[in-house]
C-alpha cells in the first residue's frame, strides 16, 4: 500500500521536474555568443558525457509499474475474457511512452479468473499483495467481480471493469471500484422498452442461468 502511494508521489515528482526544465533557459553571456561554432561543440561533448551516467541511474531507480487484469483466459468464456486483456495491452502500447520515458518499466500482469469467483478472488489476493501493481482491469463476470473487489477495496487498489452490469458492483460505495458500461437496473428496463414499443411484443418470457449478471438483468 505505502509502495503503492510513494510510487505515485514518484510520478507527481517527476513530471513536475519535466515541467520546471520546460519553462525555458537564460540567455548566454556576450562573451559565450562570441565563441565559435568548433569551440562550443568541443565545450559541449564533455557535458554530454558526464549526463549520460546519471540520467541512466536515474531510470534505473524509478522502479516497475505494473496494470493488472482479471478476466477468463481459458475455458467457454475465454474469447470475451483474452479481449478484455488484449485491450489493455493495446492501451499501454498506446499510453504508456511517458512513463517509460522516465524510466519506469511498465508491464501487463495478466490473471486468468477461469469465470469461477474462488480463482477470481485467489488472484486478486495476489493482486494486491503485489505492491508493483497500482491498478488493474476486469473482471467479465459480476459474479467474480463482486467477491474479489472486496479484496481491492481493503488494499486501496483501483480497478475499472469494462463489462460487470450488476447493481451490486458499485452501491457498495467502493470507490476503488468502477465500470464503464451500463448497470442491469438501467439496461434491462431499456431492452423492455424496445421489445414492446419497437418491436410490438405483447408478452415475452424471462429466462436467466442464475448468474449473476443473468439474474440482475432478469429481476
């Protein structure tokens, strides 16, 4: 947890160290500007040299950041769950050029939840023991999300799920604990709507799996 916040303080840091060396430099005295063109490149090779050593030190200590996921990598479900871990890698092929160019190594820390809540929480277990890990995303399924994020909640870990719609993953009040898509309360009266004023259907059957998601949508 400590890690976790230094790490971040480390970042805040650093960017507004980038920040200040941007603000622009003082001009040269007239005796410098007088200087010709072969002296100042002679002048100028030994500066590089001696900054090249401590910008390496430098990244070398900034240290690992790591993004977890969560998501069914095998069995019936794993086409929807490898997507959701395909997207995140695609996310820090796109994002992540300013962090490594601090210095920072940041990785993908893919786990695969199996769709079974007893694996998703074993792996978030882990998750949060992991203090290079500072977020993560996932799950698929409601059912695992649920009973694993209890885990992020106690370690202060941010998660984002890109498809848990059960009401429950949110009203906890966790604020660790988020999603981008639509809850069942607010989807399953639209999908009604449509049925009977679009479509026209005069009565329709409810079947659900007994799921979580299957079940939220249905009630």
């Amino acid at each position: 947890m400590n890690k976790r916040l230094l790490a971040l303080l480390s970042l805040l840091v650093v960017a507004s160290m980038l920040l200040a060396a941007c603000g622009g430099s003082t001009e040269a005295p007239a005796t410098e500007e007088a200087m010709t063109e072969e002296a100042m490149t002679e002048e100028a090779a030994p500066a590089t040299e001696e900054a090249a050593p401590a910008t390496e030190e430098a990244a070398a200590s900034m240290g690992t950041i790591k993004i977890a996921t969560q998501s069914p990598l095998s069995g019936g479900q794993s086409l929807l769950g490898v997507a959701i871990k395909q997207g995140a890698e695609l996310a820090l092929e796109q994002l992540a050029g300013d962090l490594i160019a601090m210095g920072y190594d940041v990785q993908l820390a893919p786990y695969d939840d199996q769709a079974t809540p007893d694996v998703g929480v074993a792996n978030a277990k882990n998750i949060v023991a992991d203090s290079e890990i500072l977020c993560g995303v996932g799950h698929l399924n409601s059912g695992v999300m649920i009973p694993s994020s209890e885990e992020y909640h106690t370690a202060n870990l941010a998660f984002v799920s890109p498809a848990n719609t059960n009401p429950v993953v949110t009203t906890r009040g966790y604020l660790e604990v988020n999603r981008v898509v639509g809850r069942d309360d607010v989807q399953a009266p639209a999908a009604e709507e449509f049925a009977f004023t679009t479509l026209g259907a005069k009565s329709v059957y409810i079947i659900h799996d007994k799921t979580a998601y299957g079940q939220g949508v249905a009630e």
